[in-house]
C-alpha cells in the first residue's frame, strides 16, 4: 500500500531539519498577522510528545518555535502590562502611566503569577531551549510593538480544562456524598472544566482561560514545563509507559500595534491592534483496548480519545465533499470540543499543518495503515487564507528616525556642557540677541556734580528700547508671515493627503477586487488540476480497459478463426453427406415408384376383372338366375385395401417437437388473463374459465412478476365469416436483466359454425355408376383428413405451424 504526502522524514530526521520545513511558516505568518495551527497525530507510542517537546540537548518544535518568537521581536517588545487582553478574547492597548501602576501592583504582591525571568533555569528543561542557531524571522515590520501571551489547556474526556490555573488552598478537599460524609474511594474534587465561546468575529475561545505575558524563551517554556507539563494526564498503558490520556494544546498569542507619528509611543487605535495566534497541538494517540487491555477510567478515556479522533476525520470527510462536489453539508464541529475549539481554522481562518507520527512496528500496521489514509485524505481539503491587515496608513521607519532624533539630542546636550560634557555652552539666541544692542556706558557716579553719566545711560537705554520695539515688530510681522505660510502649507498638506486617501482608496479597491480574483483563479486552477489528475486517472483506467479489449478481441478473433475452419470442414463434410443422401433417397423414390406403378397396374386389372365379371352378372337374363347372389361390394372391399393418405417424409432440417412438461391445475399456478380492450364477447356454451387468474389489457410487469403462466385471447374473421377466437397460452420466466419474458407453448382454438354452411368434399362431376361408389366414400374421407397441421412449441417469436398436404 502507497500513500503520497508533501514531504517524508526518516527515522535519523533531527529536530532543526522538521522545525525548518514545518513550524518555521508558521511562526513567519504568525508575526506578520496570521493564525496557525500545527498538530501532531498518530498511534499511541508513535513519538507525538517527542516530537512536540524534545528531549535534553535537541529540543522539539516547542521551544524552537519561542525561540524564533523571540529572537525576532526581541528589541521590538513593549513594556510589560501595556497590552492588556480581555475576557472576550480581545486586546486592549494602555498608556504608560496605566502600565506603570499595574506594573507597581503586581510586584508588590506576595507571590507573583508568572515566573521570574532572571533566575536559574531547571536542569530538567534546560538543554531543551539552548537552541544553538539563532532563527529570526526576515521580514519583521520595526515600526510596530509587540507581547506575547501564553495559555496552556488540555481537552480530557471531551471538558477542557486549563493547566495554567492557580490551585486554590481548598483543592485538595475531598468529596462529599448525601450523608454529609466524605467519600472512601480517595477522589478528590475535580478542576472547574471551562467553556468555548465565540467573540465578535466569530473566533473561538476558551472562556476564563489563563494567559500569562512573557517576556523570553526561558520565561515561557518555564511556564509550559512547571505549571502545565506536570499537571497534564498521563498513565502507563501495555503500550506506552508514558501515555497521554488526553489533547494538550499549547496557544501563542502575539500582539502587535504600530507606534504613532513619532516614533515614541504606542498608537491609541483599537482598529489598529492586530492579535494573531499559533495554536500547537499535541493529540491522544488512537488505540485499540483489545491491545491496551484498559478497564475503569482508562478504559472511559480511550474511548473519548478514540470519539474525539473520529469526529475530526468525519469533519475533515464532510469538508472534502463539499468541496469535491459543490455540496453544502453541515460540518458537526460541535460533536466534539476538540473540533469546536478549531472550527474557525478548518473554515480558512489560517494555515493549518499536520505532522503524522508512524510507528514501525508490525503490531501498529492496521492502525498506520488507518492513520496514514486519513492524513492522506486530508491533504485534498482547501481552506481560503486570511486576508491581510489593513494599512495604518503612517510613514515607515519611525522608531529610527526617533532613535536618531534622541541621539542628536543628547550629542547637542554632551557638547553644550550638559549633564555628560564638559565643553563650553554656546551662546544661545538671546543672548546673541542682546549683543547686537548698543553697549551700555559706565554707570558709576564719582561726583556728585556728575551731569554726563546719567545722560549718557538715558541715550543708551533710549536707543536699546527704540533696538527693541523694531525688533519686535520685525517679530510680528515675522511671526504673521510664518504662520499664513504654516497655513497654506497646512491646508496644502490637508489636500494632498485627502488627495492620497482617495487614491489610497481606489488602489485598495482595486488591489481587493484583483485578490478576490486571484483567489477565485486560484481555485479555479485548483480545481481544474484536480479535474484534470481525475481526467488523467480516467484515461490511465480506459486505457487499460482498451489494452484488455485488444487482448480480449485477439484472443475471439483466433477463436472466430479456428471456428470458422471447424464450420468449412463441417460444411464440406455435410455437402458430402447431402450428396450421399440425396443420391440414397432418389434411389429410394425411384423403387418406390415402380413398386407402386406395379400396385397400381394389379389394382386395374383386378378393377377390370371385377367390372368384367359384373358385366356378365347384369347382362345375363333374370331367369336364369336361380338364387340372389351375394353383395360383392362387401367382398370386393375387404378383398380391396383401402388406400390411406400418403404423409411426406420428414424434412431432415426441421427439429422434433420438444415435448413440455404441464403441471396440473391442483399446482397452485397463477395466470395472467390478457385480454385486449378490442375483445368481443361470444355466445358460445363453451367458455375458458381461469382460477386465480389476473386479467390484464396490457402487459404489465408487476402482473407477470406474481404468475408463472400466460393467457392472450385473440380474436380474428375465419373464411366462413364467422369470428375465431385463439387462446395461446405461454410459460412466464425471469430474465438475467431482472425482468419478464414469455415463452409461448400451446394454442386453443375456439369456433362457432352453422351446421346448414357446412362445407363438404362431394364426388366427381361423371362418376364411374358401377365402380366408383365405394371409393367415394373413403375419397371423401381422405380429403378431409388430407391436410395435417403439426404445431412446434419452443419458437421465441410465438408457436409455430406446418402444413402437410397430399398432392392432388
């Protein structure tokens, strides 16, 4: 058995050469917008787990996918708390004083909730996220701020339950039955199961779900490992000493928002916000619990595992026929909550990728087999992608324009003696300003009789204030010509971007409208290259159809052939046996013409003798006649055979009779009485009379279909003029195609004739007085029975008839 996929690993496939053909897509269309789903499936024991964690020294697709997370985000991530995510799986952008003050009161408490980021790592999983190669994402957009949140739920028989809830002091409080006494068997109160629901673009989420910020690699697998990982269900099966007794799924949500017109701050856009998610998925391995040999609980959880598997392949079967064959049936995503949390992704909400984990044991064939059928069948299922975000319509490179600006800044404040520098200041502009004024004269009085220094100050300030009040109104008419400029330029700027909005528009129009095409090509192709793979695997069937029907016409031809040599030989050897034949039958006739030319001759010549011995008896005279003789008529008849009617030989090429065997009426047989509409009722006392018979006018299948005899009165003008009625009875039987024929077998003929029209056979115009009396009688007989009719059953067109007749 083959089956066909996108790409095959072997068993020495390392972890970075999967993480590069499979995740890493993912992760690139998670940080451009886009959600993705990555599931692992297979048989219990096939390696899902390891290929989703990894082991120490070569971790699995997991970790890789953070790292690469943060290893392109890095430098682009905003302060903790200023994203917010909401209960109704939204998100929300706050202002830095806000995220200061949540920052402020979530250090203060006791415990904190998530894990501190700069302490030592667990041996335990420390080897798995020291990923040697530094992955990053090309196209990364450094004009946007970004978070990441993590949640971690497990799907366990059919409830969904988060792994990252805090335990409450209470958990481990046992149950309590009706008698107000706690139960013995040592179970204790289960974890609140959560419920999915769906937002405001129709997403499914998983209500009151923890989702916990983080910041790097170690912090969010940190998270992964000690507060979901050892709270998730495992057990030790016949199979798997490790088995996963239920569906993990490990969700990454980014964040991402652009930074106003400045560069500085996050813009205050809801509309702007975009949040995408990366959803993996670690299933339940299938399993047989003949093999497992599971009871009690673990018997109830391969049963919801294997429930939940099913339901998955029926929703991926129903979404292929409908895109097969332009069907639209209802996909029953809400048979099972692993499907229901994952709807949004089967209808084309983002790229989904599976990974199908083959065992090689010969104890796993049959449900390899299952497995790899599916994930084959799965491949044909298209989904539409999602379209990408709108544009924010701000100009590229903000956040290094701002850089920049705030470097110059401090380079100005550096080489002006600020708080770094220690070159001199510069002379700032009023300062350059008060220099251009006149100088001012000393202001010392020596003498009390000084009448010069007081004038001189007055002048000097005089002409400082008349400096002053033209550089003022210099100012002014400065500052009005600065701001008609600020407004031409502003209602100019007002224009052009209304000018650039409306062609913004109409390019977005027109590249919406050409993506709606290209879509719609696309599917198109898609669809005719499938049509076209059915076409070809057609013409693959017809041709070896053809090749068959060659084979098979050749070998009837060579059979035709060697029949058609065994008929030549046949026909020459029948030619030879007719020419013997006929040459023995001409012999034959011959001596029987002369043996019966020679009775003939004894017949006249006893005629004569008699008739002269008759001549002399009436010619003799009444007297001498003493006594009356006897009769001779009697005498000469019993001396005289009679002659019969001579039937012909039979033909050599008319077959027998073949002589059918009737059942008795007492059989319990039916008949159908077919009567046409024309049927004229006669007077006749004697009347065919059918038991349980269905009388038709037409045939009719189903009447066939309940009797196994056939009746058709027939009516016609016989020569008299009175009407004949035949009844031509038939055998019923079923056909190979499944449908009725009828073989006709007999016919009885019913007729009325007047006794005065009778028709009778008289003697000759000049019979012979003395002789021929006696043989008109038996001539008269031999007429009448002269033509014989032989009917022959068996004919497909109807009964037969042949006629045998005496030559006159």
């Amino acid at each position: 058995t083959q089956y066909s996929f996108k790409e095959v690993f072997g068993t020495l496939v390392l972890q970075k050469e999967l993480f590069d053909v499979v995740a890493k897509p993912l992760v690139e269309d998670l940080i451009r917008g886009k959600n993705g789903l990555l599931f692992t499936y297979g048989v219990t024991g096939s390696g899902k787990t390891h290929t989703m964690t990894g082991s120490p020294g070569d971790g699995g697709l997991l970790p890789r996918c953070l790292a690469m997370i943060f290893n392109s985000i890095g430098p682009y991530q905003a302060k903790r708390f200023v994203f917010k995510l909401d209960d109704k799986n939204g998100v929300e952008v706050q202002s830095d004083v806000d995220a200061l003050l949540e920052r402020q009161r979530r250090e203060a408490l006791p415990v904190p909730k998530t894990p501190a980021g700069k302490r030592q790592l667990d041996p335990e999983f420390a080897d798995m996220i020291q990923v040697q190669d530094q992955c990053r994402a090309e196209e990364v957009d450094e004009d946007n701020v970004y978070a990441v949140f993590v949640s971690y739920i497990e799907i366990y028989n059919n409830y969904i339950y988060d792994l990252l809830e805090e335990t409450p002091g209470d958990s481990i409080k046992p149950k309590w039955n009706n008698c107000n006494t706690p139960v013995r068997n040592g179970d204790f109160l289960p974890p609140q199961s959560k419920i999915l629901r769906e937002d405001q673009n129709h997403n499914m989420y998983v209500t009151g779900c923890t989702e916990v910020e983080v910041k790097s690699t170690e912090e969010a697998f940190e998270v992964f490992w000690r507060a979901g990982q050892k709270k998730r269900r495992i057990a030790n099966t016949q199979l798997n000493r490790e088995s996963s007794r239920s569906h993990s799924v490990f969700i990454i949500k980014l964040a991402q928002a652009p930074l106003d017109a400045d560069g500085d701050n996050v813009l205050q856009e809801k509309e702007q916000i975009s949040l995408s998610q990366l959803s993996l998925v670690d299933l339940a391995g299938s399993e047989r619990t003949n093999r497992t040999k599971a009871e009690g609980s673990r018997l109830r959880e391969a049963g919801n595992i294997n429930q939940s598997l099913m339901t998955l392949r029926t929703c991926i079967e129903v979404l292929r026929e409908n895109q097969l064959y332009g069907t639209n049936k209802m996909v029953p995503y809400r048979d099972s909550k692993l499907t229901h949390l994952f709807k949004n992704y089967f209808d084309g909400e983002g790229k989904v990728r599976m990974i199908v984990c083959v065992n090689p044991k010969a104890e796993d064939y049959e449900e390899s087999l299952q497995v790899m059928r599916f994930a084959e069948m799965t491949q044909e299922v298209e989904v539409a992608r999602p379209v990408d975000k709108p544009l924010c319509g701000l100009t590229p490179g903000r956040r290094f324009r701002n850089l920049a600006f705030r470097e110059e800044l401090s380079r100005k404040l550096e080489m002006r003696g600020g708080p770094v520098g220690v070159e001199p200041e510069e002379p700032s502009a009023a300062e350059l300003l008060f220099q251009n004024f006149p100088p001012l004269p000393s202001c010392e009085l020596l003498d009390i009789n000084d009448d010069q220094t007081l004038p001189k100050l007055i002048q000097a300030l005089e002409q400082r204030h008349k400096s002053r009040q033209m550089l003022a109104e210099e100012f002014t008419k400065n500052v009005l010509a600065f701001k008609t400029m600020l407004q031409e330029f502003d209602s100019s700027v007002i224009s052009r971007e209304n000018y650039i909005q409306g062609k913004l528009a109409e390019k977005e129009k027109t590249i919406t409208g050409q993506r709606t095409e290209l879509e719609r090509l696309e599917k198109k192709i898609k669809t005719l290259e499938y049509k076209i793979e059915i076409l070809e695997k057609t013409a693959s069937i017809y041709e070896e159809d053809k090749r068959n029907l060659q084979q098979e016409l050749e070998s009837q031809s060579q059979r035709l052939q060697r029949q058609a040599s065994d008929k030549r030989r046949l026909e020459a050897r029948l030619q030879g046996m007719v020419a013997e034949t006929s040459s023995k039958w001409e012999k034959e006739c011959e001596r029987r013409v002369a043996a019966k030319q020679l009775e003939m001759q004894n017949k006249l010549w006893v005629k004569d003798e008699k008739l002269k011995q008759l001549k002399a008896i009436v010619t003799e005279p009444r007297a001498e006649r003493p006594e009356r003789p006897e009769r001779p008529s009697r005498e000469r008849d019993r001396e005289k055979p009679v002659p019969r009617s001579v039937s012909p030989s039979p033909l050599p090429s008319t077959p027998a009779a073949r002589l059918r065997h009737r059942r008795s009426r007492s059989a319990g047989e039916r008949w159908v009485d077919h009567k046409p509409p024309s049927h004229i009722p006669t007077e006749t006392l004697l009347q065919p009379h059918i038991p349980k018979a269905i009388p038709v006018v037409a045939p009719d299948e189903k009447a066939l279909a309940k009797c196994d005899r056939y009746l058709l009165t027939h009516q016609e003008l016989a020569s008299d003029g009175e009407i004949q009625t035949k009844l031509i009875k038939g055998d019923v039987f079923q056909t190979r195609g499944g449908g009725q024929a009828v073989q006709f077998t007999d016919i009885e003929t019913l007729r009325q004739e007047s006794p005065t029209g009778r028709k009778r056979r008289s003697s000759p115009p000049n019979p012979d007085p003395a002789g021929d009396t006696p043989d008109s009688e038996w001539t008269d007989v031999e007429t009448r029975c002269s033509v014989a009719v032989e009917m022959r059953a068996g004919s497909a067109m109807g009964p037969g008839y042949q006629h045998h007749a005496q030559p006159k």
